[in-house]
C-alpha cells in the first residue's frame, strides 16, 4: 500500500508547480513509473482521485508510461528488456550472473494546466498548416 504517500507526494508537486505557473487547474499529470517500481497505476488514480478533491487539481488525468528495465548478462554479454517476474537466466547462454538496470523510475514528466489568461471562449490553437 505504498502507493498512498507516492501519490501524495505527486499531487503536492504538481500543485507547487501550477502555482508557480500561475495555472488555474491541473488538466492532467505525466508519470514515468519503472516496470520493476511496483506501483500499480490504478491505485495511483484512485487515491489521486481522494486526495486532489478541493484542489486545483481535482478532475485531473493521470497518464502513466512504463520503462522498461534491462538485464545484462555477466557472461556473454548480452542485453535484453526484462519483465516481471524476472527472468533469471540469461536467454542466449543460460548464465545466471544477469545485472538488472532501470526500471526502478517514478517520477512526473510533465504536468498539463489551464493558465490564467486562456478566456473562456477562445479558441487559441495556433497550428497551421499550408501556405502560399
Ligand atoms: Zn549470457
């Protein structure tokens, strides 16, 4: 049940940064979270849900993207992208001295927020495409 303080710990980052942004709300929240970090996105949300209520950044959606971690065989050499559960022996000699890299990650990326001055009704998007 870990993901309670992490999840706190999320929420009072990103109400710091929206405040220094000036934002008005937090539209939603970027999230790095290692395969092997244990946390389960859904608890994340959940409490995230509880603890953001009568905060700027309560509706907020969270968005996870998983890293893969890597092992790296010690006797040949070879790398390749691990899951859980982890694998134990290496897949192209069948050595057992694998060295698991990454993976372990949690942090925000980057935080969505609907600034002060956006009006309303205004449509602002400034992609264009063509030209003379
Ligand atoms: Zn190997």
């Amino acid at each position: 049940m870990h993901e309670l303080p992490v999840t706190e710990g999320i929420l009072n980052v990103a109400l710091e940064a929206a405040q220094q942004n000036g934002a008005r709300r937090i539209m939603a929240i970027d999230l790095v979270i290692g395969e092997l970090a244990g946390i389960v996105d859904d608890s994340v949300q959940f409490y995230f849900d509880i603890l953001s209520k009568d905060t700027i950044a309560e509706g907020a959606v969270l968005r996870f993207r998983r890293e893969q971690a890597a092992a790296n065989c010690g006797d040949c050499g070879h790398q390749f992208p691990v899951e859980v559960p982890l694998t134990a022996v290496c897949p192209v000699c069948g050595g057992n001295r694998l060295r698991v890299s990454g993976g372990r990650e949690f942090f925000i990326e980057s935080i969505e927020v609907e600034d002060e001055d956006s009006g309303s009704e205004g449509d602002s998007e400034r992609e264009r495409s063509g030209g003379g």
